[in-house]
C-alpha cells in the first residue's frame, strides 16, 4: 500500500509531533507572523534595507496585488496518492522548483548570514544563488552546502578584469549558472534607507565578495599606495563607520584598524561595484568568458526576453527586485504572463518577486514559470532563528506546494497548468 506521503505531510508531522511534546517550530508558518516576528529583531536600520522599496512601495504592492487577483480552482477525484515535486533546471534534478534568490548584505539579519543560509539550503537541497553583495567570501558559502547547486549572481562592474575575476571564481566553486542582474545598474530611490541615511556598503556590510577578491585588492592596494591622506571629520557616525568598516574587512582587527585598505575597499567598492551603462554589447562578451550556464534576472518587457533568448542566454528571472528599484513597475506575475505568451513554452522562465507561499508558487507555475526565487522570507528566518530559521521558512513553502497540488489535483509540477487558476472573482478592484 503506497501512503499519502510528501512534504507537506511530513512537514505537518514534524511541527504537530513537536507541538505534542511542547515544542513550537522557530518560525511563525503565516508569512504575515513571520514578517511582524522578523520586525520585531531586526534594528531599525536593517529592517529598513531588507524589507524596504522603491519609492512609495507600489511595486512591492503590486507583487502582491498580483497574486490576489488569481485564484486556484482545485479539481477534485484525481486519485492521485503521490505528487513528484522535482525538476530539470540548467541540467540539474531539483527536488523542487523554489531557489534562494541572491539577498545582499544578509549580516544586517545575522552575523556569517551567507554561511547559515547556504547550510539551511543544502538541508532543504534547494539551490542558493550567492549575492554580489554576500556577507561570506564565494568560496566559504560553497564550501558549507557540500554538493547542492549554487549559482553565482553578478553585478557587471566598470572594471572588466573584476568581471573576469568573478567569473573565474564562480566557476572554481562549481556554479551552476551565473546570474547577471540587470535592473541594479545603479541603486533605485530608497526612501527607508535614505530617510536613515544609512547604506549598508558604505559601512563595509555586502562587500565580502569585492575584499576576497584577488584583482579587487590589487585595486585597493595600488589605491591606497597612490593616495594623499584625506581629512574625515571625527564623529560619533565616523568612527562607528570606521569600527564596522574594519569588522567586515579580512584580516586581524587592530592590524586593519591601522591600516587604509577597509575605507579604501569601501571607496572603490562604491566607485566600481556597477556599470550604469550596461548594454546588449557587455553581454555579448561572456559566451567568450564563460562556460556556465547565464541567466539574466531582472527583466520585465517581453522585448527584453525574447531579445535575451535570441542572444543565446540560457534562462530568464522575471523580477522587480523586490520592489526595490523602481517604484510603481508592472509585478513579476503580470510580466511573467506577457512574456511567457511571447517566448513560447519551450524557454526557461523564473520568477521572483512577491512569491511568500507554497500557493503563491503553485500560482506562478500555473502561469508559466518553470521555478520561483524566494527573497525576503528566508531572510526573516535568517532574522529570527539563523540557519534553523531559513531551513523552516524553505520547508513550509515547500509542504504548502506540495499539499495544494495534492488538494488540487497536480501529481507533478507539468500537471499545474493554466487552467487550474482563474481570474479571481472575489478581487476587489
Ligand atoms: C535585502 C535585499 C537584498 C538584495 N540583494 C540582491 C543582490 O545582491 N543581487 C540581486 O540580484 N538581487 C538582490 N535582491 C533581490 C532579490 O534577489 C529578489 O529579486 C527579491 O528579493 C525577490 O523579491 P521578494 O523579496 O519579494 O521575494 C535583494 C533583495 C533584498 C530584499
């Protein structure tokens, strides 16, 4: 006799077996509990980076407005006692279409945020595609998910040799794609963080990737050798910039203390980390840089997709960045559907943006996503309970997916097709 096994079962036993006993899982199971628990840990100005947008927050409204306007209509007597969650993505069986999506500067959340989250994915065997912006060196995040994919996400720097350097590292950790993010050729209108004054880099936080990089601290170096010393003025923020500058940099605390490299890094990060002119042209060139799958996240217009496929890339992430870059942009959701139309169904299409639950996944797979990147909630689980935290947030996305297509008739992710969600009469427009 096969039993009704799967995630979502398991899952619920887990919690209810625990709950039995006196235990409560580490993270609240609604995304509203998870987020309002996150708040209340995380420093004003952490939570201002993190769960802040762009402008006003209408695309972050608009994520979510997405998702409502959607409903599942489950079918029912389908007999089906087993459900097949995995996948083929970029040559790689995944047990489930969700990946971590590259979160910048997660030490805001948790101190070796990259490391925890890396551990939490590979207990979940869900890959983790490493921010530019991480917290943990490439090779250190790697080293602590033995075999699980990771991909390696870039932002396109103006020194071409930085590229380059990235790429060779990727590569030397065994990444299964690299992901070049488009929508951050400079950092969009950030009200939460502008009101605080507060940036995260500016402070040495997000900038792991940059200092452990060989070209980068050449630069630095050569930087600080030709350099006259700079008068800053002595204040209460300065020095505490100045103490967290050191923290993040490598190395021994009293030795940077001394030393010019941490500003140095932070100067030259700001000065290099982006290349406002991006073009069609940079991306061109990596077919020669590189052996590794790309994927370009960040697009919204299906012009951009289909031009993107024709160039040869091999997947596209369909993303606002959160919400964080522009304000009042179209939700991934809405843009996933015209440009699905456009490409066919042949192309390999990712979403991220707004995705908070099993449903929301099941919904964006019905409407043409081959897999979902999930943001801000692992980071809430970062925030309140570290890697256990991340792992419980992963878990409960999957075990809802896995439990609404048993519920609603999908005995594999191929069977969760367009016709198992409809425009959803109970929206209010
Ligand atoms: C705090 C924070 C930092 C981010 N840093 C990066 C980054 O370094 N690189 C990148 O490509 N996207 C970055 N993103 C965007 C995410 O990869 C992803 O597109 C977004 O979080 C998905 O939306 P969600 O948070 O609503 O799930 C960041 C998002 C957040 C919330």
């Amino acid at each position: 006799m096969t039993s009704p096994t799967g995630p979502g079962r398991a899952r619920q036993t887990e919690i209810y077996r625990g709950g039995a006993l006196g235990r409560r899982p580490a993270v609240p199971a609604d995304f509203a509990g998870l987020e309002e628990a996150a708040q209340q840990v995380s420093s004003d100005v952490a939570w201002a980076y993190v769960a802040g947008g762009a402008g006003e927050g209408r695309t972050m409204r608009n994520n979510r407005a997405a998702f409502e306007r959607w409903a599942i209509v489950p079918r029912m007597l389908h007999g089906n006692l087993t459900r097949d969650l995995s996948l083929d993505l970029l040559g790689t069986r995944l047990p489930a279409p969700v990946l971590l999506a590259p979160v910048g500067a997660g030490a805001l959340m948790g101190a070796d945020s990259d490391v925890k989250i890396a551990r939490a994915a590979a207990s979940q065997g869900l890959p983790y595609v490493f921010s530019h912006q991480g917290c943990n060196p490439m090779e250190e995040t790697a080293a602590a998910m033995g075999e699980t994919p990771r991909w390696v996400q870039l932002y396109w720097s103006t020194d071409e040799d930085l590229v380059d350097s990235t790429i060779q590292r990727a590569e030397a950790i065994g990444a299964g794609a690299l992901v070049v993010t488009l929508d951050t050729t400079m950092l969009g209108w950030r009200p939460q963080d502008l009101t605080l004054g507060s940036l995260p880099f500016s402070q040495g936080i997000g900038i792991a990737q940059y200092t452990s990089d060989p070209h980068f601290t050449e630069v630095v170096r050569a930087r600080t050798a030709s350099k006259d010393k700079q008068d800053v003025q002595v204040t209460l923020g300065a020095i505490r910039t100045l103490l967290s500058m050191t923290r993040q940099y490598p190395g021994r605390f009293l030795a940077n203390l001394r030393s010019p490299e941490p500003r140095a890094a932070v100067e030259t990060f700001l000065d290099i980390y982006s290349n406002p002119g991006l073009s069609w042209e940079h991306l061109a060139t990596l077919r020669e840089r590189t052996r590794l799958p790309v994927v370009l996240k960040g697009i919204l217009h299906p012009d951009d997709a289909q031009r993107a496929l024709d160039a040869g890339v091999d997947a596209v992430v369909v993303s606002n960045h959160g919400g964080r870059q522009v304000d009042n942009a179209i939700a991934s959701l809405d843009a996933l559907i015209a440009i699905r139309e456009r490409v066919g169904a042949e192309a390999t299409l990712l979403l991220d943006s707004g995705i908070r639950t099993g449903a929301d996944v099941f919904t964006a797979l019905a409407l043409g996503a081959d897999a979902v990147l999930l943001g801000r909630p692992y980071m809430y689980g970062l925030a309140l309970a570290g890697e256990r935290g991340v792992a419980e947030v992963l878990a409960n996305v999957v075990a809802e997916l896995d439990l609404t297509m048993a519920l609603a008739g999908a005995a594999d992710l191929d069977a969760i097709t367009r016709d198992l969600v409809v425009p959803n009469p109970s929206y209010r427009w």
